[in-house]
C-alpha cells in the first residue's frame, strides 16, 4: 500500500498478533450473520418418514398388525427405522459437504497480523484487524479508514443509492474513531457487505458479525433460492410419471387380487408391494448426493462450484477462455532485460547493473507502490533493492505526494514524488509502451523505432512496460490529468513470467476432449504468440488485437473467431464481445476473469470462472466455478470432474430404472394367476431396497473417473440425462434380469416346490441379479475383471458382502425364514440362483467387447 502525505503513523500499525486474534474470534465469535439453524436428528427424521415409501411401509406394517401378523407387522417397522438411519446418515455427510463449500465460498479477506500480509475467510476477520482493501473487494467488515486512496465504495446494499460515494482517511488515530452510518461522500467509514469500485485503503475493523450496519438492520447472507436445474426438471418429471403408472398399478393389482382370490385385505398388502416397487424414490436422492459430494469433491482438486448448474454444463464446454497471466503463467514476474537509447542489457540474477541503466531501475521502482502485492511491482522493487543498493537513486526519504492511477482510457500510471531538499516535484510514470509514448507525445518516426524495440523483447515472450519521467514545480498546483506532465522516456523493461508446470498437459487433454482453448490476455501480440506456442496452443490463425476488435464488426468476428485463438492487447470490456460472439456460433462458453470489470463476461458464458487466489469479490460472485489456486490445469480438471460425474450419475440412474423392472415384474405377474404363490411382499421389498438405496448413491458415486472420459466429444447442451441409448440399455437390462428372475421362478412352480421355497429361490435370483447390475454398471466399456483389476471402490465390496451375508442369513437361519415367509433352498437352488442372476445380464458383458471398438467410448 502506497503511503499518502499525512499516513506516515499508519504505516507503522502491524495488526493483530495471532493469538489475540485466535481470542477474539473465540470470545466475540465468527465474522457471519445470523443463518438457518441446521435441523435435528427428529426433524431429519420426520422429513425421511414423509416419503411415499416409508408412508407405504408404514401403511403395509399397519395392515400387517390388523392381520394379526405381528412379526411381519414388526418387520416392516424395523425397516423404516433402518432407512431413517441410512436417509439421516446420508443427509448428514450432504450437510457436511454443503457446509464445507459454504465456507470456502465465503469472502476472502486480506488482512495485517504482526506485520504481514494474510489471506483468511471473511468469518475469521476480528475486531481491530487491520484490513487492506483494493478495487473489486467486498468490505468483510465495519471500519474505520486509515488510509485511503482515490478510494470509492459501492453502498447500495445499504443505502439503496446507486452511485459509490468517494472515502477519506479518518483525522487523528482510527482506534479512537466512532463509526458513523452509510451513504455520504469523503467519509471515513467502510461498511460490512459494501463493494470497493475504485482505489485502495487500510482499515481497522470496528465491528463484526451482528455488530455491523448490516447485522443491526438484520439483513441476512444467504444463498440465493433457485429453481430447479434442467437436470432436476427431468428427474421430477419422471418420478411423477412413473409414481401415477405406480398408484394405478397398484390399484389395479388390489382389485384383481381380491377378485381372483377372495382376500382384499392381503390385495391391499400386494398393491403396496407394487407401489413400492414401482416407486423410483431413489432418483431425487441420488441427485442431491452427487451434486454435494461431486461438488465436495471437485473442491479437493482446487475448483469450487457455486452453482449447481454448472456440473450439468461441465460436460457441454466447448471453448474455454483463459487470461494468460497467472492462469496460464506463475504471476510471478522477473526483470529480464532493459532497453534504453537503443541498447539492450539481459539483466541476470546476481550480476551487477551498469551505471547507463540505473536510472530505468530508478524510475521503474519510483512508479512502483512502496509496499508492492503486484508481481511487476515486486520484480521491479526487487530488483531495485539488490542493483541500487548503495546508490544514489534509490529514495527511502521521498515523499509519495499523489498517485494518477491506470485507468482503460490510459493503460499507464504515475507517481509525484517530494523529495526533502528538492525544488521540484519528481514524477515516474510506467505503462503500456503505446501509452507511455502517448505521455511522451511521440511522432511517427520515435513511436516506429519504439514500436521495433518492443516488438523483439515481446517475441522473446517478454511482457513490456515503458519507463518516463517528469518534472514539476512545487509552486504550482499538480494537474489533475497525466498529461499536463512534460514526460520524457527513460526505456523499457522486459518482465518474463514462465509459464505453470502441466498448462501443456492441460490444454492437450482439452484438444482431445473436443474442447479448444483460446487465450485473452492484455499483453502484447508478440508475448501472447509466444506463450501460445510454448503450451501447444493452435497460433496457425494469427492474433487479433483489442484495437483491431474494435474495427472488426460482428459478422467478421463471428468468422474469425473459428480459426483465431489468440487474443492480445485486450480490454476487460471486450471480453463480453467475444463471449457473446462464441455463443453465437453455437459455441459453449467457460471463460475466465478476476476483476471488477470481468463480471459481465462471467456472468454472459455458459459456464463463468473466476480466479479465487488474486480475483476479486466480485468476479467470484459472478462466476459459477472458482480456481483456488489460479492454475489453468485446474480449469482442465475440472471439466474431466464434471464430466465423470454427469457418467457416473448417468450410470446410477440407469441401474435404478433396470434394478426396478424385475422387481415391478415379479410383484405384478403372479397376481394374474390364482394358483401362483406371490413372491415380493412388502418386507423383502424393503429389503431390497436397503441394497439398492446404498449403491445407487454411494458405490457409483465412489467409483472412480473413467480415464476415457476426456477422449469423448462435448455433450450437447440440451442432451438429456436419459437420452434413447442409455434408456434402451437400462431397459434392456431391466426386461433381461426379469426375465432371468422368472424363468427360475417358473422352473420352481412347474417343479411342485413349496410356495414358501419357489419364493426363497425366487428372491434369492432376484438379489444376485442386482448385485450383477451393479456390477456390470460400474463401466460401460470395461468387462466386470477389468473394472475389479482397474477401479478401485472402497464400498463396493462392502455392499456386495453385505447383501450376500444377509442373504445368507435370510434363508439359512430359521427364525429369519419363517418371520419373512421364505422356505429352506438345498445346495442346487443357490446354483440356480447365483448362475441365472448373473446370466440375465451376461449378454451385456458381450455388447461391451462388440460394441467398443465401433462406437464412441461409452461411459
């Protein structure tokens, strides 16, 4: 932070110590308002009871009790009790994820603890932190200015007024300052939730949490209620088209059963068993686990997820937009060379800098802040430190009088120095070389010698910036424009910036994927082609300039944005523009921004991304997905997490739909004829469905990413979830269990068995041949031995030995069998079973090694 002429003693504050901050946030409590209370374990209960299946189950144990069927009347309430806990459970680890995305979504706060800077989350800000504050921050806090310049601050939030009102530093010491309420220009206070639009400050916060303006008049941060997703919409309709099949199915098995058998009351109990087997209640569960644990899970590899559309709208993207620095490069900078009267000085590591080119390292950090947090203020002041050490130009007694900040109509900035035994006022100005020569007033013949010089560094990848000065002096008032300055060039500095480790990998993997990456930077044509071809990136189409943009009309742009990626000397503004011309053609748009005025275009793409280390309050509010770390690889890895987990889902969906067809058959066919013995009663309905409702949501979403996955074209924006492939293949595997389930159930009738037996050996094909789906589910392209040797999934084998030892239990102990009606199975039986279980769905083992290599990669 720059210091002002009167802040002198502001400088000095060092902050909190750690420990006196760890107390305060321990005693006065977190920086947040007041939010929902998280629901109790009844209250969690009472929502799982509620749903049409526990209400059926509750209904048939109800039925059950009246029969004088105690034990099955005691079965079915066990088994509502056991879902509770599984629905509770599996709410609580949602919970636990939402709640961990929630904090680190929280703003970001940089604050001064015993004299440093630090980045921590807004609700660990205290009293009497000290806060720096830039343009695109959200204010964290209630303070008090104790540094300010050409600070403006957005306080619509609180004062309804649109226009930002322009902030001062405080008179006399901030800790004995008294906050005053919002609205009114040149006041000292900044208030909690506001928006810096314009400069930079230092404040000492006053008040936190509730004891701000905003927690006074009870305005609460919460999420913003959305509607459903597309993806949502589709679920639901399904679920209610197949819960109306599934009440009329239900009714109509009553009636018949009472008809054909005489017995309404157990007509009843069938009719529930057809519901609850019709029933797909398993989707909107499985939906909201994948959303909040694939969300979870994609913040573990450094992409935060704000929204959750955008996990539908991963697997779409087309064209990813990046900025170059600090996405595709480290942001951080080094003075690579000097260029001044012509010559050129490659500055190296420990070597000293001959005396010519001192004074371009003197200006160049007399135009930088004196506490730099920007990477080429840093190099720049880095670089003064170790090569001017002993010399006259470095100035640790000058006077910073008036910063003239960059602004987009002058891509350069100036600093007006006093110094103590000087007569005149001092000004370094650094910039855009175009700019600085515009201060300089070039003509034609300097402005095409300068334009040579810059145009050989930027090939070289260097980023360039020119070097001026000026004199004023101190008896007359300081202009208020640049240009009212008599600027001469110093020369120009070549900043190097190497590219991150993996950007190559990264923007190789997306050309696989079908997804082309194309680069907006700020920086020079000749820098921005040369990292271009560093990393791989397509330069055949050349590089358009912000300049040549503005020339360009849509119809054009609309064309050459199909071969051009390059994208050099760029404004924020224009990004919205090439934005909105991708989309035009068809494109799906992730881009990426980290300042104020970023926000239109995050917010105009499909899928906007912000950069969490160095982007802006803002830019994060506005983007669907943050990069914590600010690296292009994990914009890529993001797209491969959002696109395995859309597979993933897509799988578990369609193991639903084909685990309920065989037990929808063998609840509704032995209705139909009087001398079949029923197979699915309510009971072992809820038994299977402790098997499915635990795979469904926790072995698929387990399983781990197909490495394929990034070598399958975008999905189409609009595709369904189930589109006709995927429900032909789930129904396919749905009909062909059942009818495996059928024929074992048939051969044991038409052999005399015993009802309670033909049931036992029935069911007993049923569960093998849900485990089989689960099994032959877990890839679409690999065989079963493939996915066991290959994928790793912790819970898979608990839920196979799980089911298969309950199984065993079920039919093996007598007191199981007779409270579930099953009868003793010999040894050829549990043959049957297993064999015919897994047969039924063998056939799409073979379209897997068929299908392959003729297809596209399947999930």
């Amino acid at each position: 932070m720059s210091p002002t002429p009167d802040t002198t003693p502001v400088l000095e504050l060092r902050g909190l110590s750690v420990a006196e901050a760890e107390r305060r946030l321990a005693a006065e409590g977190p920086n947040e308002l007041a939010t929902a209370k998280p629901r109790n374990l009844l209250q969690q209960a009472w929502t799982v009871v509620r749903q049409p299946m526990i209400l059926l189950l509750l209904v048939a144990g109800t039925i059950n009790f009246a029969l004088a069927e105690p034990l099955d009347g005691a079965i079915l309430m066990s088994f509502v009790v056991v879902v509770i806990v599984i629905s509770v459970y599996q709410e609580h680890k949602t919970e636990n994820a939402l709640t961990a995305l929630r904090d680190l979504s929280s703003p970001r706060a940089l604050v001064v603890r015993e004299g440093r800077q630090v980045r921590i989350a807004g609700r660990d800000v205290v009293r009497g932190d000290v806060v720096v504050l830039v343009e695109g921050d959200r204010v964290p806090a209630d303070g008090v200015l104790a540094e300010a310049v050409n600070l403006s601050v957005d306080e619509s939030a609180l004062t309804g007024e649109s226009v930002p009102v322009r902030k001062t530093r405080v008179e006399g010491p901030p800790d004995e300052a008294t906050m005053g309420r919002p609205g009114g220009d040149a006041t000292p206070w900044v208030f909690s939730g506001t928006l810096v639009v314009k400069g930079r400050a230092i404040a000492l916060v006053a008040g936190t949490g509730s004891n701000t303006e905003l927690g006074r008049i009870g305005t609460a941060l919460r999420s913003i209620e959305e509607g459903p997703t597309p993806l949502q919409r589709e679920i639901n309709r399904l679920v209610r088209v197949v819960a109306v099949f599934g009440v009329l199915a239900a009714v109509a098995v009553a009636v018949i059963y009472g008809l054909t058998r005489g017995v309404w009351l157990e007509g009843v109990l069938a009719g529930i068993a057809t519901a609850m087997a019709m029933l797909p209640e398993e989707f909107p569960v499985v939906l909201t686990v994948f959303l909040a644990l694939g969300a979870w899970r994609m913040s573990q590899r450094h992409v935060l997820t704000r929204r959750p559309p955008v996990i539908e709208t991963l697997g779409s993207v087309t064209v990813v937009c990046v900025d170059k620095t600090g996405t595709l490069t480290m942001n951080r900078m080094t003075v690579r060379e000097f260029v001044v009267g012509g010559r050129t000085h490659v500055v190296e590591p420990e070597a000293p800098l001959p005396e010519e080119f001192h004074e371009v390292a003197e200006y160049a950090v007399l135009a930088s802040p004196v506490d730099p947090f920007d990477p080429m203020d840093t190099a720049f002041t880095a670089l003064g430190g170790r090569a001017l050490a002993g010399t006259e130009h470095l100035h640790p007694g000058w006077e910073l009088v008036r910063e003239y900040p960059l602004s987009e109509q002058l891509l350069a900035l100036a600093h007006v120095w006093r110094s103590p035994d000087g007569a005149d006022y001092v000004i370094a100005a650094k910039g855009a070389p175009e700019a600085i020569a515009d201060l300089c007033h070039f003509d034609a013949d300097r402005m095409a010698a300068l334009r040579r010089d810059v145009d050989i560094a930027t090939s070289a990848g260097l980023r360039v910036l020119a070097i001026a000065r000026a004199r004023f002096s101190r008896a007359e008032a300081l202009p208020d424009e640049q240009h009212d300055f008599d600027f001469e060039l110093v020369g120009l500095a070549g900043l190097a910036d190497p590219v991150r480790p993996g950007v190559g990998e990264a923007v190789a993997d997306l050309s696989r994927a079908g997804v082309r990456t194309i680069m907006i930077t700020g920086d020079y044509p000749g820098t921005a082609l040369a990292i271009a071809r560093e990393i791989g990136l397509d330069s055949a189409g050349g590089v358009i300039t912000g300049p040549e943009l503005a020339k360009i009309d849509d119809e054009d742009l609309a064309r050459r944005i199909r071969t051009v990626s390059v994208f050099a000397r760029v404004v924020p503004d224009q990004k919205l523009r090439l934005v909105r011309a991708l989309k035009a053609d068809g494109e799906v748009v992730g881009m990426t921004g980290d300042g104020v005025n970023d926000a239109p275009a995050l917010r105009a793409a499909d899928i906007g991304i912000a950069m969490g280390a160095r982007g802006t309050d803002v830019a994060r509010e506005s983007a669907a997905l943050v990069i914590t770390d600010d690296d292009f690889s994990s914009i890529a890895g993001g797209i491969r997490q959002g696109r395995g987990m859309f597979d993933k889902l897509r799988r578990a969906m369609s193991y639903i739909i084909a685990v309920h067809v065989p037990i929808v058959g063998m609840s509704l066919i032995p209705v139909f004829v009087a001398d079949w013995p029923l197979v699915l009663l309510p009971a072992l309905i809820a038994f299977i469905e402790l098997i499915i409702d635990p795979a469904c949501s926790i072995v698929f979403e387990a399983e781990q990413i197909d490495p394929d996955v990034m070598e399958q074209p975008p999905r189409g924006l609009g595709e369904p979830l189930f589109g006709g492939r995927v429900l032909t293949i789930a129904a396919l595997q749905g009909v062909s269990a059942l009818a495996a389930v059928f024929a074992v159930y048939l051969w044991a009738v038409l052999d005399g068995r015993p009802d309670d037996v033909v049931r036992s050996v029935t069911f007993a094909t049923l569960v093998f041949g849900n485990l089989a789906l689960i099994l032959v589910n877990r890839s679409w392209r690999l065989p079963i031995w493939r996915t066991f040797r290959e994928r790793r999934n912790r819970t898979l084998k608990w839920i196979l030995l799980g089911a298969s030892a309950l199984l065993a239990a079920l039919l093996l102990v007598p007191a199981f069998r007779d409270a579930f009606g099953l009868g003793q199975i010999g040894a050829l039986d549990w043959v049957v079973a297993i064999v015919a279980g897994f047969a039924g769905v063998a056939w799409f083992e073979v379209y897997k090694m068929v299908a392959r290599p003729a297809a596209q990669p399947a999930p």
